[in-house]
C-alpha cells in the first residue's frame, strides 16, 4: 500500500504564515489533508494513494512512496502507448498535474487517451474524475492554443481484463469506507505507518529543511515541461491567453509606486522566479519558474504586486527574465544602509520610524 510523506520544505505554508493555499485540501477525495493554524496535517492511513495532492500542489510537496511521476512518463513515453490508465503503474490519472499531461502529450507521436472506464466503479472518482476531466480541458485548450496538431481523448476503454478488475477491486478495498468496514486489513497497514503518522504531527522544520528552502528550485515536472517546449513545433505567432485559461503559470506586473521594496515577494519565492541582486536595485520575474502558487501575492501588504490578467504563450517557447521595478539605491544618511529611495529626505523607512517614535516621545509635532 502507498505511503504518502509531505516535504515541508517546498509547502508554502512553512515559510509564509500567511499562505492562502489550499489546493491538497479541495483535491483530496477522502479529506484527509487538513490546514490548522498554518499547518498541514493528513493521516497516512486514510491516503488512498491516488497521487492527486502531489498533482495539484504547485510546489509538488507530496510524494508517494512507491510512485514517481517522472519515472512514469518517461517509461510511459519509451512504450510508445497511447492510453493513460489507473490499470496499472499510475495509481489514478487525476494523480498527474497539467504540466505533465501536457508534456505528455507534446512528446508523444499520436492522440493521447485517458481511459475513465474504471471510474465507474472507482469510489474516489466522485471527486476525481472531475478533475481529469477539467484538466483535459485545458491540456487540449493549450495544444490548440500552441498550434500543436495534437490532443487527449476521454473515452472508457473496453478491454479490461481479470486481473484488471481485481485492480479496480483493489481501489475499492482503500476507500475511507472499505477501510474502517476491513478492520484488520486497517490496523495492519496503521501498524506500518505509525512512525509516518507521528512525523506528520509534529510538523517540524529541520536543517536539512531550512537548507532545502533556500535552494529554490521549480518542481522536476517544470524542467520536464520546458523540454517538452523545445521538441514542440514554435507556431509562426503566439497566442495570448486569458490568465483564467492557464492553471501553472503566470506574468505578473509590478507597481513601483506603491512598491516599498520590503523585499518579501523574492525572498518567500519557493522557486526563485522572483529575483533581485545583493543590494535590492530591481525585482526580476522568470514567468518558467512561476508555479502560481500566489505566496509572492500573500505577503506583498501595498497589494504592489499583481497577476496580468493574460499569458503569452510566447514564455513557453523563448522563456526571459523580466524587470518588475528598478530602485533608486541610496546609502541613508543616518545609518549609512543602501535603501530604495523615492524622493525626500535621505533616510531610509527604519530610521524614519525611529525618528517618528523619538518625536512622539519627546513631545515634538
């Protein structure tokens, strides 16, 4: 049986109190992901093993055990087969995101399927089912955007065999209900998991966490993408997209007059696709590296910091580094600290403070 673990160092929850994401939470079929003061919490024992939290996490902060979604798709790509299904090594479609049903899609020679002929009888395709079909939807969106001769195909695929419907009997056997009706099936697998139960509760941010958060770095699933990009036939003009219309990426603009360089968005950035240099002189934005996982958005107090509301197309094919905002860097006069200065008097907003709060005690208006 799968044993989900979560990497607290990619949720964005553990470095940004105030993170408003709950995707895992609205994607879980069983509900056993929970937010509690900030936290993320979920019983290993009532995972069913479906993958979808890992797939809808922007930061890709779930993992199962015994499946890896790369490994998937590049031994899915080498079969040279045409149809995605739960009937075998891939627990539940909607246990792939967006990006990777795309980049499966743009390597691939022919029409992909997604065979939903098992959700008929799958439990948790009450909740997931919907979400295969709301991703097709946009996979096929992109690739007629994209101007790519290809696209998927939802179809019950009629050559289940014997050993298949064991499988689907299998999925039924790890629902919420046919564990707590299996009680000793359920407390030998809760015997297996305790120590990953107690791990999960406390929540507990080591070294080797802390370390891992600064690296920064996209999911695989982005690298998979932009190489699938380069294989992907470059149409002579590029559409620009309602921002709506695309799930995992973004362009995001900048308004420098309310901007007061705190430096938050670039630095809670679990990607890195906001960026600036030692002394704070601009804000970059890499659009490749954004997951739109709206952290950046979360801690920016002024609301300097937006989405457009479209995407070029063109970021998927010759990605660049945009400047946000450029700043006026300044040393202050009282401290001597480079600051981003908008006019005034030379002193930057920590001196300022303090010198507000040593005339207020003084009595001086």
């Amino acid at each position: 049986m799968s044993l989900l673990s979560l990497d607290i160092s990619k949720c964005v929850h553990t470095t940004n109190k105030f993170a408003t994401c709950d995707a895992c939470v609205d994607a879980c079929p069983v509900e056993t992901i929970k937010i509690h003061e900030h936290q993320l919490s979920f019983t290993p024992s009532e995972c069913v093993g479906c993958n979808g939290c890992s797939a809808v996490c922007p930061t890709a902060a779930y993992c199962l055990d015994d499946f890896k979604a790369l490994n998937f798709i590049f031994s899915f790509l080498e079969s040279e087969e045409n149809t995605l299904s739960c009937l075998g090594a891939l627990p539940c479609i909607a246990g792939l995101s967006v990006e990777e049903l795309l980049s499966i899609s743009l390597f691939a020679q022919e029409d992909i399927v997604y065979n939903i002929g098992p959700c008929s009888e799958c439990e948790i395709a009450k909740t997931n089912l919907a979400i295969i079909e709301d991703r097709a939807e946009e996979v096929n969106f992109l690739l007629e955007a994209m101007m790519q001769n290809k696209k998927v195909v939802l179809k019950a695929v009629d050559n289940v065999n014997e050993q298949e419907k064991e499988e689907i009997s299998r999925r039924k056997l790890l629902s919420k209900d046919g564990l707590k009706h299996l009680v000793g099936v359920k407390s030998k697998f809760e015997s297996e998991v305790e120590s990953s139960d107690a791990n999960v509760k406390q929540h507990t941010v080591s070294a080797e966490d802390i370390q891992k958060i600064r690296e920064k770095k996209a999911p695989d699933r982005r690298s998979l993408l932009s190489m699938a990009m380069k294989r992907a036939k470059v149409p002579e003009s590029f559409h620009v997209l309602d921002i709506e219309d695309i799930s995992f990426i973004s362009q995001k603009e900048l308004d420098p007059a309310t901007c007061t360089s705190c430096q938050m968005c670039y630095r809670i950035c679990p990607t890195g696709a906001l960026s600036s240099d030692t002394r704070g002189t601009f804000i970059n934005f890499n659009a490749l590296a954004c997951v739109q996982c709206y952290s950046c958005h979360d801690v920016c107090e002024p609301n300097s910091l937006t989405l457009k509301k479209t995407f070029n197309l063109e970021q998927l094919f010759n990605p660049s580094n945009e400047m946000l905002v450029k700043f006026d860097i300044r040393k202050c006069d009282e401290c001597n600290t480079p600051f981003a200065y908008k006019g005034g008097e030379v002193i930057c907003a920590r001196c300022r403070i303090e010198e507000e709060e040593a005339k207020e005690l003084w009595g001086i208006s």
